[in-house]
C-alpha cells in the first residue's frame, strides 16, 4: 500500500506543474491587456460650400432712436443731495425743479455776507457826515486841507467797501439758488446719477435728459460700409417689431474714430418726420442703398465670436475635424451676413449646431448648398 502511494503522487508531481505554469501566463497575460480607447465621437454637422461670391446694393442694420441732443443735468457747487424729484422716463419741463442740496452752509454764508454789508453801510454813513463836517470846516479854515482830503479818501474807501460787501451778498445769494437744480429743457429723463444722501460735486451729472425735438436713428456700421457711403444716401429706417412703420432718413454724422470692442463706427441718421410710434430707445431697421457691397454670403446662424471677433467653423475635408477661424464682417440682415474676408471659395463651414463643437471635433457631413 504504501508503495502503490508513492507512485501516484510521483506520477501527478508533472501534471500540477504543467497548471501552475498555464495559470501564471493567463495571469501576465492579463496583466499586460491594454484598455481600447473609445472611437472618437463624431457629431452629425449641417454644413455649406463656399461656391461663389454675392453682391448686394442694398445692407439692412440694425439700430436704436436716440434724441439728437441729450443734456446732462448738474449742481455748479459741491454738497450733500438730500432731495431729486425726478426719475428715468419722467418728463421735464424748462423752470421744473429737479434736484436739492442741502443749504445750510450757503444760508451761513449769506448771512455773514449780510452782516457784513449791514456793518459797511454804517461806516458809510459815518464817511459821508464826517465828509459833510470837514467841507464846512475847511471852508471857514477851521481845519487844514490835509485833514479834508483825508475825510474825502475815507469816504470813497467806505463807498468802494459797500460794492465790495455787495457783491460778497450777490455771490452768497448765487450759492443758495445753486442748491435747487431746476430743468434748462424739456425732454425725458433717460439717465440719472447719485441717490440722495450722497456728497456730489460740481458738474457731477444728476440726470441725462433727452430733449425734445428731432431725433435720430443710430447704428454700429462696419469699416468696410462706412467707406462705402455715398454722399447722402438715401435711409429707410422701419420699426423692427412692425416693419410697416417707416421714416426717411437722411446721415447726419459718421464718427471718425471705430469702437474699441466691436470696431464699427457709429452712424447717426437724422429721421424726418418720425411717425410718434418711433419713440427714444426703440429698435429700429435702417436700410440704405449702396453701389455695391461684394462678399460672401452665409447664414447667420453659421456665426461663433472668438476672442471678442466674429469666426466660423471650418471643416477640413480630409480629416473631417473643425477648426475656428476669424473673418471680417460686411453688410447683414435679418437671416444672412456677407463676409469681407477670412473665407475662399471652396471652404466647407458649418451652419448649424456651432455652439456644440469644439477644435479638432469629428463631424460627419449633411451637405447644403449657398
């Protein structure tokens, strides 16, 4: 029996090797199995050719009626606002009383500037006797004329102090009137400044009125229609929620210098005849023809801003990736924009879903004509 034991454990000694071995190459085998990366996700992208250039006479902007002349409302002196009458959307009216600063120290002022004038007026009258006295005397040569010209020197000297004092009073006077701030127009509040209880100082605008009377409309206008302008071109502008709304136009004043973020020039055109439906702070459509703004039209949609500018999407037709790239804006409308530069024909840019991508994002194709 013993023997018989001996030779099965020395025949299955081999067989137990062979599995550790088999169980220690799945293990490292395993252990060297590298994670597959994902396939990289491709978005479905509504795209577009870039096929041909557009043309149009005729841009559409979008803009705002301002007053044409708008007055900023403030104290001449410093103090403490204790009282504004008015708020934005009021209406004013030239006299109206606006604001008040606290008078106390101009009522003291004019106060001292009184007791001052009350105590030279005195010594005025003393002058004038004294004068009267010594003109007899000198006349009956009871007093020498040293003595009469000195009277003479000290009436004038309490004359020119009376003008003195007297303008002191008017000055003390003219404070206490700068602490009520009354209308010099008529129009609407459209801006308003500190609230009372603060210290304000001179100048500081209290309110912005609008003032009555002609209006215009105003409009962000890219370099490249600025330049385009004929001279005095023919504006339509129209109310952009009732487009049946409209009144002729004509420029008044293109500014020499481009905004610092946006790089457009501010356009104003003077509205003729405006219907009362066009009031301050609508939107409005001005329409103005040109001789001609070449570009190339794309949907409006297509439009992301990168870094403060104006970009699109751009697909690369071998890798199927997008990539931003900057472009200069011309003319635009409700649905479309024309771009002045920054594309070729033949690009392939994306129209639809831009928000949702990213650089080197894959996108599969849905092809729409220009």
């Amino acid at each position: 029996m013993p023997d018989n034991f001996i030779t099965l454990r020395t025949l299955h000694r081999p067989s137990l090797r062979v599995t550790a071995a088999l169980m220690s190459l799945i293990a490292l085998t395993a252990c060297n199995r590298t994670v597959e990366a994902p396939p990289p996700e491709v978005r479905p992208a509504r795209v577009m050719t870039i096929d041909k250039l557009a043309s149009s006479g005729k841009v559409a902007l979008t803009g705002t009626v301002q007053a044409q002349t708008e007055i900023n409302q403030a104290f001449r002196i410093d103090g403490r606002l204790i009282e504004r009458t008015v708020d934005i959307g009021d209406t004013v009216r030239p006299g109206q009383l606006i604001a008040r600063l606290d008078p106390q120290n101009e009522e003291s002022g004019l106060q001292a500037a009184r007791a001052q004038l009350a105590a030279a007026r005195a010594q005025l009258v003393e002058a004038r006797n004294n004068h009267v006295r010594m003109r007899d005397l000198v006349a009956e040569a009871a007093v020498s004329r040293a003595q009469f010209d000195q009277a003479e020197a000290l009436l004038k000297t309490a004359e020119a102090q009376i003008e003195a004092v007297q303008s002191q009073v008017n000055l003390a006077q003219n404070r206490l009137s700068y602490t009520r701030l009354v209308s010099e127009v008529a129009g609407v509040v459209t801006a308003r400044g500190p609230q009372p209880g603060e210290v304000v100082a001179g100048g500081r605008m209290i309110i912005q009125v609008a003032r009555d009377g002609a209006r215009d409309a105003v409009f962000d206008v890219p370099g490249q229609i600025k330049d385009s302008l004929p001279k005095n071109p023919a504006v339509t502008v129209s109310l952009s929620n009732d487009p049946k709304i409209t009144a002729s136009g004509k420029v008044r004043e293109v500014s020499p210098r481009a905004d610092a973020v946006t790089g457009t020039f501010a356009v104003r055109v003077q509205l003729l005849s405006p219907p009362a439906s066009m009031r301050l702070g609508s939107t409005v459509t001005g329409r103005i023809q040109l001789a001609e703004v070449a570009g190339i039209k794309i949907p409006s949609a297509a439009l992301v801003r990168a870094d403060g500018k104006a970009a699109v999407w751009v697909v690369d037709a071998k890798a199927s990736t997008v990539s931003l790239r900057n472009i200069t804006l011309g003319s635009s409308d409700a649905d479309t924009v024309y771009v002045a530069s920054g594309l070729n024909a033949g690009d392939v840019i994306v129209t639809a879903g831009v928000q949702a991508l990213r650089p080197g994002q894959k996108v599969r194709k849905l092809e729409t004509k220009a």
